[in-house]
C-alpha cells in the first residue's frame, strides 16, 4: 500500500493477510473481511480465531480474511517506539494525580511517549489514521476478487468499517459495525463517555458479585457498599501498591490494578476469575490483577509488548483533534473522574501523549454513507468500552444504518453468547436480510 496516497509511486507499506477458505466451496459467496479493533488489533490473529468468531453458517459461505493494518502489528514498517522496560514505567505511571509531583510525573510520561514515537516513526505517523487505512481496506477488497465488501469490525473495526462507506459506499455489500463507536464524538467527549461506560459495567459486575455466595464485595443488595469496596481498593493502592508475585519488580500500583480490573469487564466470562484476583488484592496479593492489565495490553510474561500500545496511540492522535493546552486537560480530567470517579481519570490521561504528539489530528468527516445498502450496527447496553449510546447515535447518522441492541454485558455482541444477535447478524451477512431498526435482543 502506497504510505502517501497523494505520492503513490513513494514508499510503501506492506501488510500480512491471511485467509481461510469457505468451508463449503459450492456455496461460496465471497469473503468476509475482520478487524478487532483496538486500534491496533491485529486482524491476522484475529482470523486465526474464526472458528470462535463467526458461526458455522458464515464460515461456510465466505472465506475468512484477516490483516493487519498500517503500523499494526505484522506490517512493515510498523509503529515501534520504546522498549519493553520503557511501556513497563508508562503502564505503572500514576494516572490519577493528586499533587503538582505526580502531575509531573504524568507529563513526563507522556511527552516521553509522544518523542520517543517522534524519534522512532516520525516518517510514518501522518499516514496511519483510518481514512488511510480505509483506502488500504478497498485495494484488499479489489485483490480479493470481491465486487463488493463484506465485513465485520468490533470496536476500533466499526470505526474503520464506517470510514470505508463513507470513502466507497458502493462497495459496501454487508458491512457489521458491532461495539460501535461515534464519529461524531469530539476525542474529549469519547474519553468521557467510554469512562461512563466502564463505571456502568463495574456496577453490573458488583450487582451481580453480590448475588453468588463467593463474592468478596459482600452479601445480597449491597451492591453499593461492594462499589465502595473496589474504590478504597484503587484509594489504598494509590498510595501502597499491593504485592506482584511475577517477580518483574513492578508494583500492583493503582494505574496497573485499576486496568486490571477494566480489563476483566471486557467479558462476562472473566467475572468469575475478576471475583477470585479482588479477593486475593483485598488480602494485599495484586498479582491476578497485573495479568488481566497485562492482557489488555498485550504484556507477555517475558517483558516484551506487541505494538498495540503504541499503534494505539499513534492512530489515536491522528485520527482526531486533541486540545494541546493542560488547562484544557485538566478539565476534561474534572469532568471525567466526576462522571466516573474509578475510571474518568485514568482514561482521560490516558490519552495525554496526544497533547504532544508531533503530527496534529485532523477533523472527523460526518459518517453518512450516502448510496450505501443497509449497514447493521449493533451495540450492547452495558458494554464498558463502547457504550450502547454510541451504536444508537451511529446507526442515525449512517445514511442506512440499522440498529441492533443486546441487553448483555461485556464488549460486543455477536458471538458472544446471545442466540437472537447471532441469528440477526448471519441472516444478514449471507442473504443481506435486516431486522426490524431497534431491535433489542434480550
């Protein structure tokens, strides 16, 4: 793929792709397309996964095709900027600051990130956002052999997905946006709104906790009195970090257990082993906590990471404009941690690298998808990462956007344990058929 597409004939990207083929040649459709998200998700794992990710129905019809996109994971060049040891100290940085010290810290942290992607990738950081992407996503399509595209994106991937109807909506064939994320949402307004999102999950989680007979949150109906459990939790560690037995020297501080925590709310399934790491961080054992945290991010037990952290970043910064003030930064963090006072913050400072990054992001075109067939965006009403607002405020602004809910927990829908939301969606994906515009799975 040409880096600049304004300069073609310049230097270029290449990307892995992998493809399983349609289980039943005869009844071939065509492919089907995956991005996991993240940004920074690599579609090339992800496929290796299609035997979990997509029903026996749809795997028979379509070849599934994975990818990495530019600056992600298998592609050359990818976005590489710091060592092991150097995301180990930014993972661990005090991400809720309450003294001029450990502001300063953070800053550090994150201007460190930004010049460090500044002195390692500058010639690729303007080229790695979506509407790149978008564009690479077509001449796959094309080398494909695929008139049109079939595709599913999570997360991240409805991002993409959109983009790609908005650049060629008459390409599109069937295109699956679950886990939406809003364009239209400033990069402020996405921080708050996903720290919303995961306090939403947190409660569900505890509701939940306080039912079984092994919950270290308490007993039935005090739900409340569990929350306030996890805050002094994340309260205490912020000022003594709990042990870590992985034997790697760093602390089960506040910022590693509250991503643990975040992590584990991605799936139900992880609720159970979520109950069992906050009992043993209760009784001062961190451990269990900095593994899910080290899931998320992509932290093998030997200390190397993959590129997600910083191909998340460097497509974060781009893709969207990012105040460049800290006044500005402080309010956001205000508005942030009183809307979700476990969470606000840390994904608010989360995002501070981009206040120094070197390449300014660029304004998000309004998503209609004009002349596109009917694009399926499905959302879940207590998703942590992608709340459910935002696949309904999608879903309005595509031009043919069909909405469809799960009322369900954890991070996506389809595939993900709800019978009505896999029907729907492989009833969509191999006869283009759409359900009713709000359906709600139940």
């Amino acid at each position: 793929m040409p880096v600049n597409y304004h300069q073609p004939a310049g230097s270029r990207f290449s990307l892995p792709v992998i493809r399983l083929p349609a289980a039943d040649p005869a009844q071939r459709i065509g492919s089907i397309v995956l991005n996991p998200g993240g940004p920074g998700g690599s579609g090339v794992d992800y496929a290796r996964q299609a035997r979990r990710v997509l029903s026996a129905a749809v795997l028979a019809r379509f070849d599934v095709v994975g990818f990495d996109p530019r600056g992600v994971g298998g592609s050359w060049p990818a976005i590489r900027c710091m060592t092991g040891p150097q995301l180990d100290r930014y993972f661990q940085t005090d991400d809720t600051p309450d003294n001029a010290a450990e502001m300063s810290g953070l800053i550090s942290a994150s201007t460190f990130f930004a010049r460090a992607c500044e002195r390692e990738a500058r010639p690729l950081l303007p080229y790695v956002g979506t509407a790149n992407a978008a564009r690479d996503l077509d001449i796959l399509r094309a080398a494909l052999g695929d008139a049109r595209l079939s595709y599913l994106g999570k997360s991240y991937g409805t991002y993409l997905g959109a983009y790609y109807a908005e650049l060629f909506p008459q390409r599109v064939r069937a295109l699956v946006l679950d886990g939406a994320l809003d364009p239209a949402s400033s990069a402020i307004g996405q921080n708050i709104i996903q720290a919303d999102g995961f306090e939403v999950a947190l409660r569900s989680f505890a509701a939940d906790c306080v039912r079984r007979p092994d919950c270290p949150l308490g007993s039935p109906g005090a739900t409340s009195a569990g929350l306030a459990k996890i805050a002094d939790l994340l309260h205490r560690t912020d000022r003594t970090p709990l042990a870590n037995d992985l034997g790697d020297g760093r602390p089960a501080n506040q910022a590693l257990v509250t991503e643990g925590i975040a992590a584990a709310l991605y799936s139900k399934a992880y609720w159970e082993p979520l109950r069992k790491a906050l009992q043993d961080a209760f009784a001062g054992d961190g451990t269990p906590l900095v593994e899910f945290a080290d899931a998320l991010t992509e932290r093998s037990s030997s200390g190397q990471y993959t590129n997600l952290a910083e191909s998340n970043m460097a497509i974060n910064c781009v893709d969207r404009t990012w105040p460049r003030s800290l006044g500005a930064w402080r309010s956001a963090a205000a508005v942030a941690a009183r809307d979700a006072p476990e969470f606000g913050a840390p994904i608010m400072w989360g995002s501070l690298p981009c206040a120094f990054w070197p390449v300014h992001g660029a304004p998000v075109p309004r998503m209609r998808a004009a002349g596109a067939p009917p694009i399926l965006v499905v959302g879940t009403t207590r998703d942590p990462a992608t709340p459910y607002r935002w696949a309904r405020a999608l879903s309005r602004d595509l031009s043919s956007g069909v909405l469809l809910g799960w009322n369900g927990d954890g991070h996506t829908a389809y595939r993900m344990g709800s019978p009505c939301v896999d029907s729907i969606v492989d009833r969509y994906l191999i006869d283009r058929t759409v359900p009713r515009n709000g359906t709600l799975c139940r």
